[in-house]
RNA sequence: UGGCGAAUCGUCCAAUGGCAGGACAUCGGUCUCUGGAUCCGAUAAUCGGGGUUCGACUCCCUGUUCGCCAGCCA
C-alpha cells in the first residue's frame, strides 16, 4: 500500500520482537466489528491497523463479526460492514462469525466447569450487583458458588435447552469476589436469552459474553495479535485467565487509543442519534464521520489510509484536529482528481466584441499535477457565465478580480477588459459586459502585460445547471460532548454544516460521469456527483474546499 | 476513595541514558494562467517536586492531572 510510516509504533516494535524471538512465525490479526451500527473513521482506524500490520508481516488478517447478542445486532449491518471494509481497499483472509463458535463455546464452558471452575448462579441481576460490591469494597461470594461439577453441568445443559426464563440464571467463572479488578469478581459467561439470533436462528437460547467469547475467537483462528482500544485493557487479566484455564492458544491482546476527532463524534450511539431523530439524513449523509458517509462526500479511500498512518498509534487518550484529515484529503485529491470549470453563483458575461456565432476550443489541462492526465477542449463562446463574487463595481484594495476597466484573464482563453453592468430595476447586477483582446488568445498577451486575475467560466451555450450541495463540519465545537454548560451535544450541531445552491453552471462534459465521480471544481473545491442525481438533474456534493487565503484574508465572508 | 493505564510544541506522533525531531495548524516570504498546488523560512513542547548519573523526555521516589472498570453490552 502506498503508506509509509514514519517511525514504528508501539504495537509493531511488539511484534518485531515476537518475530525476533521466534515466538511465531506468522503474524496473525483480525477486525472484529459487532454488526450493531455502521463503520466510522475510528473503526478505519482499527481496520488500517490490523490489515496493514497483516500485510507488512507477510501475514494474516481476518474479517469477524463478534455477534454474541442477538438482542442488538442485525444482519443488515454485516453486508454493510463487508463492503466499507473492502471500499478501505483491504481484503480479509477468511470471514468468520462468533456464532459459527457457539458449539466449541459450549464445550470449553463445560470444560471448565468439570475443571471447577465455573458455576451456575441463580442469583438475579439486583442481587449480583449487590453481592458484587464497589471499587473499593470487595464483593462477596454467590451462595450458588459451591455447586457439584455435576449439578452444575446438569443446569448448564438445562439453561441450554430452554428449560429457564431469562434472567433466571447464569453461568459464571469461579475466580476472586474481593479482585480489585472488578471484572475478576466471578464475571459471566453465558446469559439466557430467548431471542432468535440473525445467523443460528433458535438454535440457542443462551449466548456467550464478550470477555468469555473474544478470547476464544482469537485463540480459535490463531491470532497471534489481538488488537484492541484502551477500554479493554482492564478485561486483559481475564481475557488471559481463560485461555490459560482451558490450556488453549495464546493470542495475545495489545490495546491503544480510539481515535477521537475535533468538530465531530466518533461514537455509535450518538451517530445514531443523528440519524434517527433526523437530524441528518442517514447513516451515509455526507457529513456523517461513518465510512459509507465519507465516500458519498467523495473522501478517496486512499486519504483515509494516509490519514490513519499519519496520526500514528499510541496509547494517549487524544483527539486529532480535523484540519489533519481535511489535510489529507485535499493532498490525495490534489494529486488525482481531474479538474473542470463550473460556475457556483452565476452571473452572464457577454463579449461585445466577440462573434455572435463564434465557437473555439480551448486546450484544458486535466490536472496540472498529473501530466499524464493531458488535455481536452472546453467551448468558448460570446456568452459566458462567471461566479458573481469574480466582479465587484467597487473593488477593494488586493482584489484581483474583475471590476469596472479592469483587465483580467479567462482562463486558457483571452484577457477580457469589463465596460460595464446591467441591472435590473432593484439594482441587482444581471449582466456583465466586457470586450476582448484577440491577441491574447490562449491567455497570454503577446506584448507581455500581466493581470493578476484569472476567473474560471463556462460558455452558456455549453454547460447546464445543476444542484450543488455545500458541506462544513457537522458541528460547530471543537468537541460537541463537552457539555460542561449542560446542554445536549445536538445544540452544538452547525447550522450551516448543508447549504444547497441550484443552478450552478456546469460544463457539458461532465454529464458522461458517474456517482462516484470526484473532480476539482478549479477555485471551488473538490466536488463529487451524489447518487441523488438523475440525468434530468445532476448533484454534486462539496467534499472539501480548496485552501482559500482571499477568504482569509477577508474573513468569513458569506 | 480500590485497581489498571496515560502524561512531549496549539494538535497528533517520534526520540528507548547522549544535539527534543516530523506532520497539521498559525505567521511570513517565493512562485504561479486555480488568491489552489509547489518551494523557503519563522513561531512553538518534555505535568510539578526530589533523587540516581559526566549526562535524564527516558531510570527511581513523590505529588498532580486525565482516561478506563462496579451490564446478564461490546
């Protein structure tokens, strides 16, 4: 893949010495979505970690769908998560789901009750509570706890076969009640839950709990490397406890930081929120942080990778400015996307001194950084349409635009000099009236005069409107969860974060392009064709701007 | 207040006992037929207090701050 990365991290310089030591031989990691939501960056994050740790060790990489609870997960996320995975331009080694393990579960759950080393408890969830204890009082033990192997296999296979309600009873690992690590106070294994699940349908009614199920998934493929976020580290003593337990292999599991990410969340629930209270719409709208919401705005998935190597890998708590992101995708597009001329806020630009029935090509650079992209014609003709912010009747100082007697260049065509404007009866400016100087065809005076300006067009003949969609960060807060004032992260949404203009002008040309398709509008922006669109009316999203130091230098304007 | 973990430019990541460096952001300049890109430069940091050492971001002690854990979620 085209990343490098700078310096190694922590989790690479880990498996350096794994392999130095010779304690395996081939490095074997997975991504282990639930399928309860859609991808965002932060899981790309993950994804970038452990197929590109896979691939730089000539190793291994599994996609897994970690469905252990019924109650939450649904196959129409699999499908999806499938496909942002291989968008990201990974593929898995194999495809596995936790639920293809619920039979070995069940064995090495019996196992270690045999080994006693784990009970059925009849206490109910009130009560376990109770008997866990806190932080910093330790908890007391089950009175379920000294149960025979022998009634304790006997009620596991009757939890089993359905014989219990929910919430009726539990297994539960025999371990420490007074741990200070909470999550060693005797910790659940399987639940009863009379649920259907999206793969085994009623095959089971009772499933296994993250910390007994991971490390078993793991163990079972061969991980070598489990990685994981931050939050996990203090399920790592149990993690370690089972495998050890059941005498089975080590994976080894390895936590860093989640990425949070300024001006945005990063997390299911909220995303989700989002969606369905509306105040986006859907899980792909482009302003969504998801993957699927990404590629709709028209981020290349090569961006995100970069990014992902860019941030780096560590185990500080951070957040990383968006203007990081937003760096790495103009950088990838900056380097592909094709360019064209479209005209965002109209205004007619009439040469009076050009031939009412003239037409001339233009050669058009494709992409200036990208040579091999070359060229192709753009129509000129005596009507044109400019942006109505390229002309002002009262320009201030550093405007290099268009203004009353001023020169300025129409890009790969002719230098134009305005004479005036016509208004409408409210004075607004309806039309542009300019002369050309047919010596200065292809945009260079042949007497070497110089303008400072040079305004992009379209021919009126030869473009047509379409709808473009505006896009800024979703919120207006550097982070919209700091909510020390006590209000709701929603109120922290940017109200402009989608302004839709229509009948922008765009070239002809760009009718043969496909949703997907990602150009830069030149001085725009880069600009994407959405799904929404029909042949009777296209759209484009704005995936991000160019970096604009007018703007700045103006402040915001608009 | 028990346990686990983390503290380095504004932000993210390096430096693993030997000149604190890179990227983004910001500011300035160069160049330009995109006020884009490019190129050059500047600003800017080791959480506090002790200790070990010729030498400490790094090791030790101590304090502080932040994150995670008391789901039959993952």
């Amino acid at each position: 893949m085209e990343e490098t990365n700078i310096s190694r991290d922590f989790i690479r310089e880990i498996i350096d010495a794994d392999i130095a030591s010779g304690k395996h031989s081939e490095i074997v990691t997975r991504f282990p979505p639930e399928p309860n939501g859609y991808l965002h960056i932060g899981h790309a994050k993950s994804i970038c970690t452990n197929f590109g740790i896979a691939a730089e060790f000539a190793g291994r990489c599994n996609l897994r769908f970690d469905d252990t609870n019924p109650v939450k997960e649904d196959i129409e996320y699999v499908e999806a998560i499938e496909n942002d995975v291989k968008w990201l331009g990974f593929k898995w080694d194999t495809l596995h789901f936790a639920s293809d393990y619920f039979d070995r579960m069940y064995m090495l759950a019996e196992q270690l009750i045999s080994k006693g080393l784990a009970y059925v408890c009849d206490l109910s969830p009130e009560d376990t509570r109770a008997y866990r204890g806190t932080l910093t009082k330790p908890g007391r033990n089950s009175p379920f706890r000294n149960r025979s192997v022998e009634e304790n296999l006997e009620l596991f296979r009757r939890m089993k076969d359905g014989e219990f309600a929910e919430g009726s009873r539990t297994l539960r690992a025999k371990i420490d009640m007074t741990s200070p690590t909470m999550c060693l106070r005797d910790p659940h294994m399987y639940r009863i839950l009379h649920k259907d699940h999206h793969r085994t349908g009623s095959k089971w009614c009772i499933y296994p709990m993250y910390d007994f199920a991971h490390c078993l998934e793991d163990s079972t493929e061969g991980i070598t490397h489990s990685i994981c976020t931050l939050e996990f580290e203090v399920n790592r003593p149990l993690y370690n406890w089972y495998l050890e337990k059941l005498d089975i292999f080590r994976s080894r599991q390895i936590e860093f930081a989640r990425l949070n990410l300024s001006y945005t969340v990063l997390s299911k629930r909220f995303l989700r929120k989002l969606v369905e209270e509306g105040f986006v719409n859907g899980w792909d709208d482009p302003r969504m942080p998801t993957i699927s919401g990404l590629r709709r705005r028209g981020v290349p998935a090569a961006a995100i990778r970069s990014f992902c190597s860019i941030i780096g890998l560590a185990k500080r708590n951070s957040t990383v400015d968006i203007a990081l992101f937003e760096h790495s995708i103009r950088e990838k597009l900056n380097k592909t996307a094709p360019r064209a001329m479209s005209v965002l806020n109209p205004v007619k630009l009439v040469i009076e001194n050009y031939p009412e029935d003239r037409t001339e090509h233009f050669d058009y650079v494709v992409n200036p950084e990208d040579e091999s992209a070359g060229t192709r014609a753009t129509p000129f003709t005596k009507e044109l349409y400019i942006e109505r912010d390229d002309f002002m009747e009262d320009p201030p100082r550093k405007f290099f635009r268009m203004g009353p007697g001023r020169e300025v260049r129409l890009r790969y065509a002719y230098l134009v000099t305005c004479t005036g404007v016509i208004k409408d009866e409210d004075g607004n400016i309806t039309e542009i009236r300019c002369t050309y100087d047919p010596d200065t065809k292809g945009g260079n005076a042949p007497d070497g005069r110089r303008v400072k300006g040079t305004l992009h067009w379209v021919s009126a003949a030869h473009s047509f409107p379409a709808e473009v969609r505006l896009y800024d960060r979703l919120f207006n807060k550097e982070n919209p969860m700091d909510n020390e004032d006590g209000v709701d992260f929603t109120s922290h949404l940017n109200p402009g974060s989608l302004s839709t203009v229509t009948n922008c002008m765009v070239e002809d040309h760009m009718k043969n392009n496909e949703p997907g398709y990602v150009c830069q509008f030149e001085r725009k922006g880069y600009f994407s064709i959405d799904p929404d669109s029909t042949p009777e009316k296209m759209v484009f999203n704005r995936t991000i701007t160019l970096r604009d130091s007018w703007k700045k230098l103006h402040g915001k304007k608009k």
